[in-house]
C-alpha cells in the first residue's frame, strides 16, 4: 500500500464521497417527513421514519472510517524531508523545478519555508495550509506566472543607499561623478535595507538576491538620474558577504558587491 500524502489524500477523498452519499439519502429522507408532515398525510410518516435509524448509522460508520483512514503526520512529514521529497517529486512531474540547497527551498522567484508546527508552507510573505503535492505545486506554477517586479523601485531603493554607503568607500565620491563608482559590498546595502526588525523579517537576504537577478536580467537599466548598475564578481568573498539565488532552471547566480556608473555631463 503507498503510504504517500497524495494516495491518502485520494483515498480520504473516496470514502468522504461515500459519506456525502448517505448524508444526501438522509436529508432525502427528513426533507420527506416534513413534506408529509405539513401536509397532515399522518399515515404515511410512520413507515418513513422506519428507516432513519439505520441510515444515520450508515451516515455516522462512514464518517468514523473516514476520520480514521488519514493517518498522516503532517508535521513530522514536514521535518524527517518526507514531505519535501514528495513535493519535488511532483514538481518535476508538473514541470516545475524546486531548488532545495543549503537548507532553502526555492521556485524561482518564489522562496519557499516548510513550517512543521502550523503545518504549512510559507510562500513568500504567505502561509499556504493546502499541503496537498499536487495542488500545491500548482498554485506554485500559478503564482511564478503572477508575481511582478518594480524594477524601477527596486533600482531606486538600492541607489539610494548605495549613494550613503560609496562616500564611505571612496570619500570625495559624489552621486553626480562621472564614470564608475566605487564597489559596495551587497551585504552591506540589505543591511541598511532592512535596519529595523520588521523589515528584516519581511525582506530576507534570500529575496534580496532573487531580486538582484530579476535586476541583472534588465537590459541597459538605469536610475533616474542615468546611473547604470553592474555587480562585480569576486572570488575571495566567502560566508555572509556572498549573495546566492537559483534560477528557474537551478542554476546558481552568486552576488557580492555593486557598483554604480554614470555618463555624460554632470548633472
């Protein structure tokens, strides 16, 4: 017998069915004692009571074995990776890559948290309780398709504290200078980005770098004020100061520091 959250699932939903079978031929039943009953037809309600009886028992039986068919522990499921394996499992099935790496899980842009004590899962900013393999992945699919990008905020915000930051870098350096800017480390600027708690808590590092991808992907992107942008590698950063994100395919994009350029005339 496969024992797997979606054959439970299948099966809890067969029997259920068998439950609102007996539940319609009881309601059937009571809706025609009161049909008889406000018409006064006295003599046929007794031989329609009869029945009841045993068809509440018939109700009652197949709910108890419907209650009991699932025994699934959603939340030990969620923590032993069970429950992570058959999710990748059907995301490969419906075409979806599920990225689990370093003890994160991604759909790009969408990152993903198991939340064993709910259960759920966390999708983005979102708890989603339907734990179903299939459904779920299909609401994944759905929501990659939907999710937007402010490419023109996201740019100001990063310019705005990279504007704060470079002068520390390089002293004399101004947001109307001409030519490259000096390298500022990314984590420098999530760090300024989220200096309060909340914003922390509502903008990880992880999402920090889906969008520094979804950013690099813009051809010729500018600020406002004409600054293009352009993120240096760099082979000896290690640890906290290397930024990690996986794209729809798995491939790994890693991002350390930024820069910013300006042309032309100062303004």
């Amino acid at each position: 017998m496969d024992n797997s959250f979606e054959q439970q699932i299948t099966a809890l939903d067969h029997l259920l069915a068998d439950s609102e079978k007996h539940g319609k031929a009881l309601l059937a039943r009571v809706r025609g004692l009161r049909k008889k009953a406000v018409a006064g037809e006295l003599a046929s309600l007794a031989g329609l009571f009869d029945p009841v009886p045993r068809q509440v028992e018939q109700f009652a039986a197949s709910i108890e074995t419907a209650r009991d068919a699932l025994r699934y522990d959603a939340a030990a499921a969620l923590t032993d990776g069970s429950y992570l394996a058959e999710l990748q499992a059907e995301a490969q099935a419906q075409g979806v890559v599920l990225t689990e790496r370093d003890g994160r899980l991604s759909a790009f842009p969408l990152l993903l948290k198991l939340e064993p004590r709910t259960p759920g899962v966390r999708i983005g900013r979102k708890l989603e309780r339907r734990l179903r393999p299939s459904l779920l992945i299909a609401l994944l699919r759905q929501a990659q398709a939907a999710t937007g990008f402010d490419a023109a905020r996201v740019l100001g915000q990063l310019f705005a504290v990279y504007g704060i930051l470079a002068r520390i870098v390089q002293p004399g350096w101004r947001a109307d200078s001409l030519g490259d800017g000096p390298v500022v480390a990314l984590n420098d600027i999530h760090a300024a980005l989220t200096v309060l708690p909340v914003a922390a808590a509502s903008y990880p590092r992880e999402a920090f770098a889906v969008d520094l991808l979804r950013l690099n992907r813009l051809p010729d992107t500018r600020t406002s004020g004409g600054h293009r942008f352009s993120l240096p590698a760099s082979t000896g950063s290690k640890g906290r100061d290397r930024l990690t994100v996986y794209d729809e395919t798995g491939g790994e994009h890693i991002y350390v520091g930024i820069r910013f350029s300006r042309d032309g005339k100062p303004a």
